[in-house]
C-alpha cells in the first residue's frame, strides 16, 4: 500500500490548482522548501512525476490530472467522514440499528423515528423485528445491533433502562353491547370466540397471561400472526381480540374498550454496550411517544 499522506495529497491539490510552488506555500503558510520537498516524496512514492516544473511554474502530466481527480474525491470523502462522525457524537447524525418486537414496530415506533429524524434530518435507522421477546432479547445478546426496545428481558444486560408502560386493551366488533361501557370485564367475554396470535407470536404469551389471570380458558374462532389483523378481524364479528392500545389506528379506537382493571406492559431498552447520543436521542423520542407527550 502506497505511503502518502493527507497533508501530501492537500499540498500536491494546492499547487496543481494554484500552478505555482511559491503561490501555494504563500496560501498554505508553509516554507517553499517543505513544500517541494513533500511532493518530491510523493512522486517518489508514486513512481514518477506528477508535475512539470516550468520557469513560470508548474503544470499537470497525464498521471498528475488522474491523481489530481483522486486526490481531490480522497480529501472530500475524508471531510465528509469526518463532518458525518462529529454531528453522530453531537446525536444531529449518523445511524441507528436497533431491534424490537412486532407490535411495538407498527405501533410507537414510526411516531417515534418521524419526531427523532424531524430534528435529525440526515440520520438513519435500521430497525429489525421479531415474533417474540425471547427471539428479540436472543439477538442483542450476540451484539446484532446497537440496542433492543421490548419488555423486560430474562438475561442480565449491561444497560437496562425503563422507558414506561403500553396499556392492552380489548378490540370488539361494532355494535357490540360490550362497547356501551368505557371499561370491560373480561369475565364476561369469556364465553365467545376469540381472535388469537399464533403461539410463536409475543403477544401469545401476553394473552394467555391475562386469560390466565381472569381464570378464562379461551376457544379460538382464528389465529393470525399481525396485530393489525387481528384488530380488523376482531371488528368484522369474528371475536374480540387483546392488543396494545398504540397498535390501534385512530380512527377505530372507537372499537376498544380498556379492562376494569388496566394491564399495562412496562417496556425497556437494553444492550450490551453503551448507546450513542443519536441512540439517546431516539429513545427519548420513543419516551415521548409512549407517554403520550
């Protein structure tokens, strides 16, 4: 690999557009002597001239205009990667890659990245989701990305932190007499048919904890994989389902109904290193979002 410096390609830039050794040490406020000296070493090290020296001062050989265009494309890139890695340390750039579950992907997630990235134009985020919480805390624990949002995670983490509750409310068809009330006793749904997630879904585990809790053997009328089919499927009559209330569009909140009792999911971040300031930034957006702020 050839040995040239970022000070070589800058001086050799300067005189190739300046056309003169003099001039170019006047305007990078170095001795004329020096200079020559490092573009002597770099065309030394690339193995023949890149500049023809005149009396009235220098022009470019065929090899200087090539190295001249790469030179110039090295020194921008190099800003740039400098500029880019500043505004990520600031938290106003870079990127983000995280990982959650389903349910929280399509219901806190895109209010959260649409206020991070308002005041964050230039950053990005790679986000991955999973079935479940055992899948999702799995793959942070082989550092897959940055950090992790989910429910509180089995293993120990080096970074936990709460970031608040998500409330589950119950989705049921419309008309339906259950809806007169603005609370609903599970009890008394017990009898019906319900809309289930399929076992290897996260949100399984949370029903069958609830059901649980209100001693209700449920029997299934369908089971889906996607929250949001389950909530049309719970609104077309085929039963009543349990979902995070976010996961709701607005316009069919109408449809749900909270328990008598709220059952609340606290949510966390976690990850096996430190975040970065645009990772805070997000989790703070995120915060906001679940808070209702």
């Amino acid at each position: 690999m050839a040995r040239v410096s970022l000070r070589q390609l800058e001086y050799f830039v300067a005189v190739a557009e300046i056309g003169s050794f003099r001039r170019a040490a006047e305007v990078l406020y170095v001795a004329q002597p020096s200079l020559s000296s490092q573009i002597g070493m770099l065309e030394h090290e690339i193995g023949g001239a890149l500049l023809n020296r005149h009396a009235r001062g220098v022009s470019l050989t065929p090899a200087g205009r090539i190295f001249l265009r790469e030179a110039k494309t090295t020194l921008a890139s190099v800003d740039r990667a400098v500029r880019h890695s500043r505004l990520a340390l600031e938290g106003s750039a870079g990127e983000i890659h995280f990982a959650t579950v389903h349910s929280i992907a399509a219901g806190l997630v895109p209010r959260a990245l649409t206020a991070w990235r308002s005041d964050r134009p230039g950053a990005l985020a790679t986000m991955q989701e999973f079935r479940s919480a055992t899948e999702l805390e799995r793959s942070t624990a082989m550092g897959l990305h940055d950090f992790a949002i989910g429910p509180l995670p089995d293993a120990d983490f080096a970074h936990l932190e709460p970031l608040g509750a998500e409330e589950f409310v119950i989705v049921l068809p419309g008309g339906d007499e259950a809806l007169a009330s603005p609370v609903v006793n599970l009890a008394e749904l017990a009898r019906r048919p319900w809309v289930l997630f399929r076992k290897e879904h996260g949100l399984s585990i949370v029903m069958d904890t609830i059901f649980a809790l209100h001693g209700i053997h449920p029997s299934g009328a369908v089971f889906t994989s996607q929250t949001d089919v389950a909530v049309n499927l719970a609104i077309a009559g085929l039963g009543p389902t349990i979902v995070p209330s976010n996961v709701v569009p607005e316009h069919l909140s109408g449809f749900c109904r909270s328990f008598e009792k709220p059952y609340m999911r606290e949510l966390f971040v976690y990850s096996m290193n430190p975040k970065t300031s645009l990772a805070d930034g997000f989790i703070q957006c995120f915060k906001d979002v679940l808070a209702g702020r």
